[in-house]
C-alpha cells in the first residue's frame, strides 16, 4: 500500500511540474553577408555569455541565415562573426529578453590586411 501511495505522489509532482513549465530561454537570429549583399554560407557566429563563460555557436546556411537557440536571458553577450577571407566583426553588450528573438544580422567587409 505504501508502495502504490509512493508512486502514485510520484507520478502527481511530475504531472505538476511539467504542466507548470515554462520558457526560460531566448534566441538570436539574423543573416550574415558580405558587401556585395551576397550571403555568406558557413560563416562562423559564435556568442559568448560574459558573466559565465558559456558559448554557443553556429554556422550561416546558404541563403546567409543563422539561428542561436536555447541561450540564457540577460546578459551582457559577445557575438563575434568571422569567415574566412574576411574581418572578424563583434558585437558587444548584447541582451536577451526572456521569449523573444533578437535579430543581429552582419555585412562583413575584405580582410585587405592580409592580401599581398
């Protein structure tokens, strides 16, 4: 009897709970490209959650567009973009809202340092 009592309080906090959760997270989105207008595919974004030293990173599709999903909300964030060829650009201070998107998109410009 203690057993059944045991697992059926058991299954009753996990029913609750889950029918309580909620969404603590936020996302970033946006479109990388060069000068030109012409995306950028496998651009690198990388961002960085200052306070704690979390990253999380992606890479651009072909149409230039990226998604960074599941970061924590607040901040400050450091995104930095980079691409081969091309110089590196970042965006401090950056924070999130609980629930929402932010939308942080880059034209990257010729890396001309390194030509010769």
């Amino acid at each position: 009897m203690k057993l059944k009592l045991l697992i059926l309080c058991s299954l009753i906090l996990i029913i609750y709970t889950s029918v309580f959760a909620q969404t603590t997270t936020s996302k970033i989105t946006g479109t990388i490209t060069e000068k030109t207008g012409e995306a950028l595919f496998g651009a690198n974004i990388i961002a960085l959650h200052t306070p704690t030293g979390t990253i999380s990173g992606t890479t651009a599709q072909d149409n230039g567009r990226y998604t960074l999903s599941n970061l924590r909300i607040g901040g400050p964030y450091t995104i930095t973009i980079s691409y081969v060829g091309f110089e590196t650009q970042k965006i401090s201070k950056v924070f999130l809202t609980l629930g929402k998107t932010t939308n942080i998109d880059a034209v990257l410009s010729d890396d001309t340092k390194h030509v010769r």
